[in-house]
C-alpha cells in the first residue's frame, strides 16, 4: 500500500475504567465533493473492527474486517469503489468500531485482552478523482467521536444492541453532532498496512430452522440442523424495550441446550426493539458464534420459524473439491469435514468457532492441510496465514503454537508438527498449486526453522529434548492429559523431522539451491538412519508398537523397502487388535489409513473407515454428527457430553481422513505439483459401489468416477484438464492395464475377473483365516451356530490356536456337526467385490 497515506488512526475518548463494557464508537465527518468527479475509492482498516458507512449507506459486504492478521506485522486495508454513493455538495463519512481480536479478550486466560490495542481505532482514507486533481478524505483530528445502539460487542461473549439508542441519520450530511465529542489520534505505525491477500469474511449463506423446540425445563430451543459459524438474523415486531437474548450453543444434552462446550465463551446477543410499528430486522456485526442451537427467550408473542435465520460467515473461498460414495455414512463423513472446514476458515484458520479459543493453531492446520487444499481454493488465504508466521517467527525467534501469536504459554522450543508447520504447509500448498512463489516467500522460514531443530539434536541425531504435543488426543491418553497418549513423544518429534527435513531438500532443490539441497539431504540422512537406529529392527518391527509410529514410519519413507512390508503387517495387526477402532490422535490419524493401503492392506483401512464403534470415523456420524469433533467420543454412547472443558463439536483437524478418501477411494492425487501430471488409481472396497471425486486443479476441472455393479461389470470415467496428462491404473482390471491419456474425456468398461480364493481346509493356519474376514466372518457364525453361549467371545483378535482342527477337539461332543458346516464355508468361494 502507499507509504504516503495522508490519514492516522482515530478513536473515541478512553472510556473510563470500572463502568462496564464500553458502547460501539461511532466516528464521523462532514466532506463537499465539487463537480467533475469521475471517480472516488475509499481505504479502510482498523484496530479492531470496522464498518464504514457513506451517506447513509454501508460500504462494501464485508464482515468482521479487516480480519485477524498479525497486527504488529500486517495490518489489512480494503479498497472500494463508491463512487456511486457520493452527490455534488455536501457528504458524510462514517464507521462503526469494534472490540474484534485487537481489543477484546482472547483465550482461555483471565483478563488477557487488548493484545495490540487498548481501544477500538479506525482508519479511514478516501480519494476523490476529478482527472484534473484529486482529493483526499482522510481520518484525523477533525472526525467527531459519539455512540449508538451497539452497547457491548466481543468476539467470544456476543454483542448487546438497543435499537432506541441508534442516531438516525448519523452518517448522513447535516446530523447534529455537537453533542459528540473530539475524536482522539492514535499513534501507529502505517507502514505495516497491505492490500489484501487472502478473500475477505463474508456472509456466505442462510438456514432456516429445522426445528423449533420447547425443552422439559420450557426453554424455547432452535435448531437450525447443521453446526456453523456465524449468527442468527432476526426480524420481530413488539413493543419499545422489550429484550431478546440469543445464547448459542452446539448440542442438547438430555433434551435441554448445553453451553458447556462454549467453555466461557457468553456467546450471547441481545436486542431490544425501538418499537416502531414496522417490523425489526436486525444481526449482530462483531461477533460470531459456533453453534447449531439457539435459546430464545424474551420474544414477543409466539415465535415463527420465518423470523430467524443462521446467517453463515466465514472467508469467502472458492469450492475446488467434491466427494461421494454409495456409503451414505462415508458421504456424511465427508460433508462433516467440510462444514467443519467452513466453520473454522473466519480470517485464520483455528480449532474451533465456539469457545474461548478460536487461535490459529499450527498443529491443527498442519494436519489438515492437504485436505484443506482439496476442499477450497487456500492459495492467498494460507499464503497469509504464513506471512504472519513468518513474521512472529523473524521477531520472537521461534515459530508460534498459534498465529497470529495470543498466548501467553512458555514454549519457545521448536515442536513436532505444530511449528513444523512453517516447512510442510508450504510444500502442501506447492505441491497443490505448483507455485514456486510459495516456496521463495517463505524459504527463510522453513530454514530457520530446521536449522533450530538441528541444534537441538544430540550426537546421533536424535530430537529428544525440548516440549512436545506427540500424538495429541489419542483417545488412550488420560482426559486430562491429551498429550500423554500411547506414542512416545520423541518418536513422533524424530518422525515428523524425518519428513520435514526431506521436504525442505525437496524445495531448496526446486528452488535451484544446489548447496542448501545437499546439505539438508544430508541433514535428512542423519535423522533418519538415527531414527531406524533408535526405534526399528533389522525386520522392519518398531519399538513402541503403536499405530501411529507404524503410520508416521511407513508414510515418511523411514523404513528401508525390506522393512516396509513387515511393519505393514504389524500396523494391520494392531488395528485388527483395536477392533477397527481408532487409536490415533493429531499425529497418526492423518496417515494410518494411508500407512495400510501403501503396504498392502487396503481392506483393513476399509474396515477402520467403516467401523461405527466408538471411537471411530463414523461413530460421530451415528450420534448426528455435523461437523468434526475435537475428541473422537466428544459425545459418549450413553448420550453424555465427555466434559473436560476441551470438547469442540467442529475441530476439523480428526477430518485429515478426508484426504485418503479423495486418493485412494476416488483414486485422484497429482504426480507431479499442480497436477501438471496426474495419477488416477482408484482402490475400491468396503462394499462400496460406486464412488466420484472432482477437484477443480490450476489447470483446470480433473474426476474420476467408478462403479461396478453386481455382475461383477466395472466401469471408470476420467476428465482430465488442458494442459495436463494422467497415468490411469485401471481398478481390478484383468490385465492390471495402466492407461496414460491426455485431455478430455475417457471411459472404460470391464468385467472383473472372479478372483481365485486358496483353497482353504481344517488344517490352515488359523492366522491365514483371521485374515480373511469374509471367510473368517463366515465361520465364526457357523461356530455360534452350536454353541450361542460363545456369542461375547473376541472375534476380534488373532487366534493362538493353530487351525480349526485343534479348535475342534475343545469340542468333541458337537465336533461332527460343528466340522461339516465349516466344511461348507470352506468349500465356498467368497465375493471380494
């Protein structure tokens, strides 16, 4: 932006301490536009939050600007056009501030707000064109200072709006506002004020209640069917002073609204009508809330669902990635990872949009992101989110847990996948974008990162020092500890540098940075080898024998290729033994699906999407899930809320699954960064019989599309975009035909061979059985047959017995009747389709 802005950062007098929440400012002034304009663009950013008004017009459909950035750093100005709203002669300028992130309180931590401002200030330049000259209109000294109807206003605790109190005509020339005061300079420093980058916080969309609700306790409940970030617009019409309050909250919990989730977040918008005859319409302007409920009380007469709306707000990204499949379970998962996407893209990308938190986590994102990338266009929104970490990185010496940095917390040592963020986000977005700028902009960040690990290691390479998340919330780990989970917390910090150091060799030699390229491929050398001395055998079997270091080790190309196999099967055996039930947290759960199909056990990965059970993928689904949940049984079986303070109903960190749905279910991922060469390789399974997936690359719309009906007739279709080509492997076809094809469309039908079942008898091994679950499933229901009183028995873990020849002789008496049904199980052929 210009250095030259001719405008300074005004506010209205301090409010005196000790009187309660201090009312909106409300700043104005009075300007004469001469004729001949041709053209007039205001400039607007504030300390806090703005809306800008011009002869009693909004200005722009932005909401909660100018976002969140890191404000000693960057500070967001938006530009409009408003040229349309000026008339020859007299004119008025006007804003509307409030607390936003600047001012008001953030976290969890008592009485920490007002991180970069004491105040609410705004900026406000407006530059009139006449061709032969140009004027400007800038925020200064001469504004005048008063308030309105917005009485209290703050991101987490709601916004109180008395509409008696609004000053009709305020931002219209020839409002009297002797009654309002002198506005006050605020020193800042301009030169951290920007263009925008990232697409601006906007109103996205409308929902109609689902449901109007009164609870056992009588409360007037609304439920609008889907959890969101945003607010609730309401129009009513009934006497002056009457009061509605809103209080927004994520679930019901026994029938009643529970806002324990929202931690001490109030949550809560207020507004009391002027009544007038006609009717009110009305919607907060600085705050937003996580919910999918609402308590209503104080409306006047009886409550019709047309008089609400949840209005959802967040950055306005574009839509690049579709998914679905004939498991409508599956389906609802991957609609759940979107909203929670959705619900948490408000300026930054945080953990949630209820409580009081809503940082920038870089744990979060960093486990998201390829997900991310899919779903929405994230070029310029995450392209600023990692100048703020860059620039918190540059000051502070280290990369923050959140970005823009709120807290207060001692950790200022590097941490596995939280600040390793600052390497892999890059790659992620390169390798979706094939942008090169990406990697250029923030190479000094991604070394200056490694380099702080590589002082941290010991002798033989090792990251063992220093505070660590490890796999954060593994739902083994005590409730009250969600770091103490089963992985050792090094392993994950060793694992996690294994591929960030392999990462940055990767962009340095992208970056034609020969020197930097050979040397952090050595650095890469050195952590692995370390790693695989520490932690792994000579055959592949890992020391801490958990799924997650199984997955990080197999998907970060630790192993040797003779080990890979082995801990392959050692990583399906311990999902097996977990009973297709989720054992991983932050770290694991990205990769452990991914882990299983690369070596070979695609059908586990299945059964572990597929599983219901909690703790599972689709366990939240049952219990009318909408979003991702922060804790894999946020919700308990028994209908209660899993209260630990930290249970978010919309964390979409756990939603990472979604990116092997759109790999290996839909087959889709590039092959080369910005998908200028594609990979197709559907892997169909799990008793799905169809399944799409479309994503929207730089070059252009790219699907696949597969389904095979039950003659055993498989049928694929692929576009591929302009400028582009694709390498197809064909899903089960009879000669494993690999197809490479260009732009366009192609389609291929087939039939799939019937496979060859070996041919199994009493005396297989009992293992060689397990592992077929169709045959296994097969006969374990033959075995209840005679004998029910077995029905509790663990089908789910191995057997030590050899075969079935040895289970028998446990039972003589029914062994005859028992060995001719296993007999017929054995003798028939399974369908693997």
């Amino acid at each position: 932006m210009s250095p030259s802005w001719t405008a300074r950062f005004i506010a209205a007098p301090a409010h005196p301490t000790g009187q309660g929440p201090a009312p909106a400012p409300y700043l104005r002034r009075e300007f004469t536009v001469g004729p001949g304009l041709r053209s007039a663009t205001l400039h607007v950013t504030a300390l806090g939050l703005v809306e800008a008004h011009l002869n009693g017009s909004r200005v722009g459909d932005e909401v909660l600007c100018p976002g969140w950035t890191s404000y000693r750093h960057r500070l967001v100005v938006s530009s409009h056009d408003v040229t349309g709203l000026l008339v020859e002669g007299a004119n008025a300028l006007g804003a509307i501030l409030g607390e936003g992130w600047a001012v008001g309180r953030l976290t969890w931590e008592e009485g920490r707000r007002g991180l970069w401002a004491d105040r609410p200030a705004g900026f406000l330049r407006l530059d009139l064109d006449y061709g032969d000259r140009a004027e400007t209109v800038g925020s200064d000294a001469d504004w005048r200072a008063g308030t309105g109807a917005v009485l209290a206003d703050g991101i987490y605790d709601g916004e109180t709006y008395d509409a008696r109190c609004h000053p009709d005509g305020w931002s219209e020339p020839g409002f009297d506002d002797a009654g309002w005061s002198p506005v006050e300079v605020v020193e800042h420093d301009l030169d951290i004020l920007i263009a925008p980058q990232a697409p601006p916080i906007r109103r996205i969309e409308q929902l109609a209640p689902v449901k109007i609700l009164t609870t056992p306790a009588g409360r007037t409940v609304v439920d609008f069917g889907q959890n969101l970030s945003g607010w609730v617009r309401l129009t009513v019409q009934g006497e002056p002073g009457a009061t509605i309050t809103l209080r927004h909250a994520e679930t019901l919990i026994d029938g009643e609204i529970d806002f324990r989730t929202n931690r001490t977040a109030l949550a809560t918008n207020r507004y009391t009508l002027r009544g007038d005859a006609d009717p009110e319409t009305w919607e907060p302007r600085f705050t937003f809330h996580g919910f999918r409920y609402v308590e209503v009380d104080g409306w006047p007469g009886q409550l019709d669902a047309d008089a609400l709306r949840a209005v959802v707000v967040h950055s306005d990204l574009r839509r690049t990635g579709w998914f679905e499949t004939s498991n409508e379970l599956v389906n609802q998962l991957h609609r759940n990872v979107v909203w929670s996407m959705r619900g948490n893209f408000v300026g930054v990308p945080t953990d949630c949009p209820q409580r009081d938190e809503r940082l920038g986590w870089t744990g979060d994102l960093n486990a998201f992101a390829p997900t991310a990338a899919f779903l929405y266009d994230v070029h310029d929104l995450l392209g600023s989110w990692l100048a703020d970490l860059a620039a918190e990185q540059r000051e502070k010496g280290y990369v923050p847990l959140v970005v823009p940095d709120a807290l207060s917390m001692p950790i200022t040592t590097p941490t596995a996948l939280w600040g390793d963020a600052a390497v892999s986000l890059p790659w992620a977005l390169y390798q979706e974008y094939g942008d090169l700028e990406i990697l250029a902009r923030q190479y000094a960040s991604m070394t200056a990162f490694i380099d702080s690990v590589e002082d941290m290691l010991d002798e033989r390479g090792l990251w063992n020092s220093g505070f660590q998340f490890g796999d954060w919330l593994d739902p083994d780990a005590p409730p009250t500890n969600p770091a103490g989970g089963k992985t050792d917390a090094y392993l994950v910090a060793c694992a996690y540098l294994c591929r960030t150091t392999s990462e940055l060799a990767q962009a340095a030699d992208a970056l034609g940075r020969t020197e930097d390229a050979a040397r952090y491929s050595t650095l890469h050398q050195r952590v692995r080898a370390a790693f695989r001395d520490e932690w792994v055998t000579p055959a592949g079997l890992v020391a801490n024998d958990t799924v997650t270091a199984y997955a990080l080790a197999i998907c970060f190309d630790i192993l040797r290729p003779d080990q890979q196999q082995r801990a392959g099967r050692r990583l399906a055996d311990l999902v097996t033994k977990a009973k297709y039930r989720i054992s991983t947290g932050f770290a694991g759960t990205p990769l452990v699906a991914h882990a299983l199909s690369r070596t070979g056990h695609l059908d586990t990965a299945y059964r572990l999407l597929l599983q219901t059970e909690c703790p599972s993928f689709l366990y939240p689904v049952t219990q009318g899930a909408t979003t991702i949940w922060e804790r894999w049984d946020a919700i308990t079986p028994d209908g209660s809320l899993h209260d630990t303070g930290m249970t978010s109903l919309n964390h979409y960190a756990l939603g990472a699954i979604a990116d092997w749905l759109h790999r290996v279910v839909g087959g889709l991922t590039p092959a080369e960064p910005g998908y200028r060469r594609i990979r197709i390789i559907p892997q169909p399974g799990g008793g799905l019989t169809h399944a799409t997936v479309t994503h929207d690359t730089p070059h252009g719309r790219a699907g696949v599309a597969w389904r095979h009906d039950p003659g055993r007739r498989m049928t694929v279709d692929v576009t591929i975009p302009s400028g582009t080509t694709a390498d197809v492997v064909l899903p089960r076809h009879p000669d494993d035909l690999t197809v490479h094809v260009g732009p366009g469309h192609h389609h291929w039908e087939y039939d799939i061979p019937t496979p060859a079942r070996p041919i199994y008898t009493l005396d297989t091994p009992l293992k060689v059985l397990f592992h077929d679950p169709a045959t296994w499933a097969a006969l374990r229901a033959a075995f209840l047959q005679h004998l029910p009183q077995l029905s509790d028995a663990d089908s789910d873990t191995e057997p030590s017995l050899p075969n079935l020849r040895a289970l028998l002789e446990h039972f003589p008496e029914q062994a005859p009747a028992i060995e001719r049904d296993l007999l017929a199980v054995l003798a028939t052929p399974a369908d693997t389709t």
